[in-house]
C-alpha cells in the first residue's frame, strides 16, 4: 500500500513556478544588452542602481542577497533574489538600457500640485514614440497625432458627434457613438486629456441646474466609455507568459491614458483671462505662423496640408481643433520632453 504525503510536506510548486522567469525574457535582450545590465547591476553602487527603476525595498534585498551571494552571473539569477517577478526584472532591466532618469533637470516636478494623472513611468516617456491628444466635448471629439522624434503633427482632426433623432438618450446609444469614434483614433502609445472635474455640478449661481446636470452626466459617460474602449482597442493587458494561471485575477491593464491638469494649456499659451477661458482661434494662428520655418526641434511642425485644414473650419470648431493643438503640445513640452521654458512659465505664473 502505497502512503500518501501530507499535503504540508509536498513541495511549494506555486511558489517555485512564480519564481521562474522564462525564456523569453533572456532571448529579449542581445548580448551587448546583456553585458550592460550585467555591469551595471554589478557595480555594487546603491546610489547608482537607485536611479534606474527598481524599488527600495527591493534594491535593499538585492543588495543583501549579493553580500551573501557575490554578483549575477545571468540576467535570470535575479530570480533568486527574493521580491523579484519576471515583470519587475524586465522594468529594472528596460530602464538600464534606456538610461538613468534624469532628477535633477526634471523642473516639473517644482510645479504646485500634481499635473498629471497617473504618473508617467521614466521608461515609457524615454522609449515612446507617439503621443495622441483626444479633447471631448458633448458635441465633438478632436484628435491630435504627434510623432515625438521629429515633433511633428501626423494628424489633426474635428470629429461632429450626430445624435439619434429620438428625444431621450439611452446608454447603448452613447456606447454607439464611443464605439464609432475610438475606432476612427489613430494608434499611439501615449494617450492624453485632459482631467475633467468629479463632481456634475454646474458653475455659477444655479449648480442644481438639470440641465447642466444631465449634459455633464452624458460628457462624463461618454469620456469614460471611450478611455475603456481605447484600452481594449491597444490591447493593454500585460502578457502573462507561457505557463501562468488562466484566472482573470492576474490580468493587468497597462495604463497609456493619461489626464493632463486642464488649466495648463490655457496658462502656458495665455488663453485664461481671469477665470474666463478666451478662443484659441487667434492664439493658435499666431503659433502656426511661429513654426512655419521652425528652426530647432524644439517647435513643433505643423504640414502645411493640416495648417490650410485649420484655417478652412468655422469659428466652433476653430477653437475646438486649437484646444486639442494646445493639449497636446503642453503635454509635449511639460511632461515628455521636459521643456524648462515652457515649466519655468508655468512657474512664473503661479502653477
């Protein structure tokens, strides 16, 4: 008769199994990639493992497990280290080929409150390549492509949303029209809005205004099926790898849409007098006369084919296109190429 063993006896495989990291992961990163991870993670420098993407708790075990181990031999020697999961390795090790983080010029960071919405990961504002501006209103969705090596305007476009003709609106007839405009979105892989206000209450001496309420409640249902359906469209979930759980309890959304502070464009580009928001029309035609023979990578270029689009739309949706324009170059010059004149601005003006 053969015994059974005590479950409390038998191996941890769930545990051995997360520790594994796969093959894959090593066949991601040539040699010379390899050889860079390697020294750089050998260095026994704290100060300058710490400035790549790895957490203290994590860079402390690390640091103990070399006391008592010496240094890696391969990348999947982190393994061993506990804390450490195949995900957080490749960030460490994406970050190393990327470059240390750059702290100290990073002047936005001096800017009063928090700008965007979440935080932009270091690695991912480096290795980016494109960035798309959607601006909603209840009436229009407007769309800015910009190519971030080139800083270069791919794509400007005005979207008019066609309601149905029948009085009342139902929530499958706002899923229709998110459904029609993601679809018409070019890809990118940084999306950006701007951050709309929590609560439905109107402004001014009426907040209770149903109305006001009722348009707000639509805007807001509207913005949030489109940010859902962006991010099934871009397939954001992170890829589980060969041999992991099928449950949908480890599925992970990657987050690339981002919320930028709303009144920085209007401050950086001078169209808030007072609390009173002022037509980009004018403002925006000043800028595209500015980039026309741009002279540094520094300005963005604007096709002359999407400049005579511009200026060939009505007054309403002049403005609209000029909202989404100075979105999507705050964010540019703000939070990816970190641009000091456009932070010290914000900075001067009280942001």
């Amino acid at each position: 008769m053969i015994g059974v063993v005590p479950k409390n006896l038998l191996p941890p495989r769930l545990s051995f199994h997360k520790r594994c990291f796969s093959v894959e992961l090593e066949n991601k990163y040539s040699e010379s990639q390899k050889e860079k991870i390697l020294q750089v993670i050998n260095e026994n420098d704290i100060s300058l493992l710490s400035r790549y993407d790895i957490t203290k708790a994590r860079l402390k075990k690390f640091t103990s497990w070399v006391k008592k181990n010496g240094n890696l031999k391969t990348l999947s020697n982190l393994k061993e280290v506990e804390g450490f999961t195949e995900k957080t390795a490749e960030k460490l090790f994406n970050s190393i080929i990327l470059g240390p983080q750059e702290k100290v010029q990073n002047l936005s960071t001096k800017i009063k409150g928090q700008i965007l919405y979440p935080h932009l990961n270091e690695a991912l504002r480096q290795s980016c390549k494109s960035v798309l501006a959607v601006y909603i209103t209840v009436n229009s969705v407007c769309w800015t492509l910009i190519d971030k090596d080139n800083y270069e305007v791919q794509e400007w476009r005005y979207y008019h949303i066609d309601y149905p003709d029948s009085k009342k609106m139902q929530i499958t007839n706002i899923l229709d029209i998110a459904w029609d405009v993601t679809r018409k979105l070019p890809n990118a892989d940084i999306y950006v809005m701007k951050a709309e206000p929590t609560s439905l209450r109107a402004a001014g001496s009426d907040p209770n205004n149903p109305k006001v309420l009722g348009v707000n409640l639509q805007k807001s249902q509207l913005i949030a099926m489109i940010v859902a359906l962006i991010s099934v469209k871009n397939n954001f979930y992170a890829d589980r790898g060969n041999e992991e759980t099928e449950s949908s309890d480890n599925l992970e959304l990657k987050q690339k849409v981002y919320f930028l502070r709303p009144t920085l464009p209007f401050r950086l580009y001078g169209t808030l007098v007072g609390n009173e928001r002022v037509s980009t029309d004018q403002t925006v035609e000043t800028l595209l006369q500015e980039v026309k023979t741009r002279e540094s990578k520094s300005q963005v270029h604007v096709p002359d084919n999407l400049v005579a689009m511009f200026r060939n739309q009505k007054e309403l949706q002049k403005d609209m296109l000029g909202q989404c324009l100075l979105l999507a170059l705050t964010f540019m010059d703000v939070c990816i190429y970190m641009n000091k004149d456009s932070i010290n601005k914000l900075l001067k003006r009280g942001e």
